[in-house]
C-alpha cells in the first residue's frame, strides 16, 4: 500500500473513483506479502499484488468492481496440472481483496495518508468477508477511530486487537462473530498497520542479552544488541537480533533513533558502561528504560547518575532492578520477566494473576 499511496492519494484528491486490490492472504510460496496493493483506473494501473503472475486478471476484477460498486474476496492459485493457466506458477496463494475507493468510499483516506507520510501509527480495518458488511472500514489510531464496521460491539472487539497489531506493526486478518464473538470465526477482518516495529536496544553482549533479543524478537520489536567489545557483539552469537553493533553503548545511543515506542534494556551492570549509557537513555523519548543489577548495584547506580546531573523526575523513568517479580534465575526467565514488564507499561495491566481481578481482560490502550 505504502508503493501505491502518491498515485491513491492523486485520484482519490481529484474526486475519482477508483479499484483498490490488496492482498489479505497468503499460503505456500506467495509471491508478495499481505498488504501489497494495486490500484486501477481507466487503463493505468500502479502497484502490483503478485509481481507479475495475475496481474491482468486483478484489473479485470478491478474494473468490474468500480463499475458495480460491489467489493469482491478472490482467491488465486495454482493446480498442479494447470499451474499456467490458473495464473501464480510458483505454487503458492493468495487472497486479493478488491475494493472500490473514492472519497465517498473511503473519507478518512486523506488522515491516513497524511499519517502514514509522517510515520505516525494508523492502521486500518476492513471487512473482506463473513456475515457482516463486506467493504465496511474502520480507521483505527492509538487513542480514537472513525468508520465502523457495523455495531459498537465488534468495534470494540477488533479496536482492542488492532491496536495490538499496530503496537507491533503487524498486519493480517483476525476472525469474529458477527457481534465480535471470539469463539467464531465466520466474519474477516483485514487488518493493515501503517507503523514501523517499535525498537528494541539491547545493551551488554552477554547471555542474558541472546535470550532478551529472542524474546524481543517474538514480540515484533526491531531488535539491535550493541556492545563496544567485538569479539562478544557478533551476529553468530546473536541470531534472533535484527542489528549486532559494535559501539560504545552511550555513543551509539546518542546517535540511534529514539521514539516513544522503543524499549531499552541495559544489561551490561557494569559503571563504565552503563553510567554514561543511562545518562543517554533516560533523557529520551524512549517508553522503556530499564537496566539489569542487583539491589545494591541499583542504589549505586542511582548515586553515579545523581552525580552526573540526573533530576529525580529522570530516574524515576528507570525500571531498575529490570523486569516484573517472577523469581526468574536463568536467562530466558529473566527475559520472560522484562518481556512481562513490556507488556505490562504498554497496556496498563496489574500485573495480578487474572484469576484474583474483575472486568475487562483487554482494559483500554495507554
């Protein structure tokens, strides 16, 4: 969609009515991912949903569509004996939704796209198929949404997924009942997330840094592991991180890109590395700082980084001892114990077992 946005945006400003086809499923070796996008209108064509394979048969569907007004779910794939003639010879499939977008249609366009050109976090959610009304949509952001997709319940059902998905910048389908039910699965519903994944910087080439960064990573973070020593910051001793940098941890920070969903994760306890480190992190918008150490190398560090010029409304930031009260030891318990404290900061959960609390299960997003 990202490809194909200038050209959308174009004629959807103009006042024209266009076909929109976007890949929202994908099986075996499809060729391009859930999210790609094509958009038609009177002969031209941007964008592509399969590099080439069943392109010309898209804008058929297209052109049928904007001419009926009616959206269609169309599969494409492959027979073994008929590969050619069915359209995606590399034996995989994918399900194209095909849509018809004008400003009528789709009136919150404009938002998204400025959104989306601002690396601001937006998602959107559209029925492709089940007992509800196909084509309806709902713009989703972190605090609000507009549209709807047919009854207060089941937009409340998929905001609370959306913004799931978006906090990871995931994209996909979910199932519902037609009232939101989870325990059915009959109504799809088509999520795209316009959102970067969220960082996550983790400090200190150690072992408990390995099981942080694959955790992080199963969690849709962007995970980089950084640490001045090259012979324990390598990419073989890390490889469920996305970056491995060899740096000076306090250097490296000041210079990487911090916004208000990165994680960061100190891990190194040791003064000269993390002293200066922590004078960097707790001075950004980062919405998680916290830093490995025991009891008294917390109350240490705090005088150090008092000494340094720290306020108390910085240190207060600092999530020190780092990770929730599971009595975790080894390193992967260590790393589900941050990974609870992450989920915990972002959603505002108690941190109770569920079985000791009342109400909602998912509360609102903070």
């Amino acid at each position: 969609m990202r490809d194909v946005l200038d050209q959308v945006l174009r004629w959807w400003e103009q006042g024209r009515r266009f076909g929109l086809a976007t890949v929202v499923g994908t099986f075996r070796s499809a060729p391009r991912p859930p999210g790609a996008a094509m958009a038609v209108l009177d002969g031209e064509a941007a964008g592509s949903v399969s590099g080439g394979c069943v392109e010309g048969a898209v804008y058929e569907l297209a052109a049928q569509v904007v001419a009926t007004g009616t959206p269609v779910l169309q599969r494409y794939g492959v027979s073994d004996d008929d590969a050619f003639a069915v359209g995606l010879t590399c034996g995989g499939i994918i399900d194209v939704f095909v849509e018809p977008v004008s400003k009528e249609d789709y009136p919150q366009l404009g938002e998204v796209a400025a959104d989306v050109a601002a690396r601001r976090p937006v998602a959107v959610a559209t029925i492709v198929a089940g007992p509800g009304r196909v084509g309806a949509r709902r713009v989703v952001w972190p605090d609000r949404a507009a549209g709807s997709l047919g009854s207060a319940r089941l937009d409340d059902a998929v905001d609370d997924d959306v913004r799931g998905m978006l906090a990871q910048g995931l994209t996909g389908v979910r199932r519902y009942g037609p009232e939101g039910e989870r325990r059915l699965d009959d109504l799809r519903v088509f999520v795209q997330s316009f959102a970067p994944p969220p960082r996550m910087l983790v400090f200190g080439a150690i072992d408990f840094a390995a099981a942080v960064a694959r955790i992080g990573r199963f969690l849709g973070y962007h995970v980089v592991v950084c640490d001045a020593r090259p012979v324990f910051a390598t990419a073989k001793r890390f490889p469920e991180a996305d970056e491995v940098v060899v740096a000076w941890p306090h250097d490296y920070l000041a210079a990487a890109e911090v916004d208000e969903r990165t994680a960061i994760c100190v891990l190194t306890h040791d003064p000269k590395f993390d002293v200066p480190l922590l004078e960097v992190a707790l001075r950004t918008p980062a919405t998680y700082v916290g830093a490995m150490g025991s009891r008294r190398t917390h109350a240490d560090r705090l005088a150090r980084l008092r000494e340094a010029g720290l306020t108390e409304d910085e240190l207060a930031r600092l999530r020190s001892p780092i990770g929730l009260d599971l009595g975790a030891r080894t390193p992967e318990e260590t790393a589900v114990s941050i990974a609870a404290e992450l989920i915990q900061l972002r959603w505002g959960g108690s941190g109770r077992p569920l079985t000791e609390t009342s109400g909602r299960i998912h509360g609102e997003s903070r």
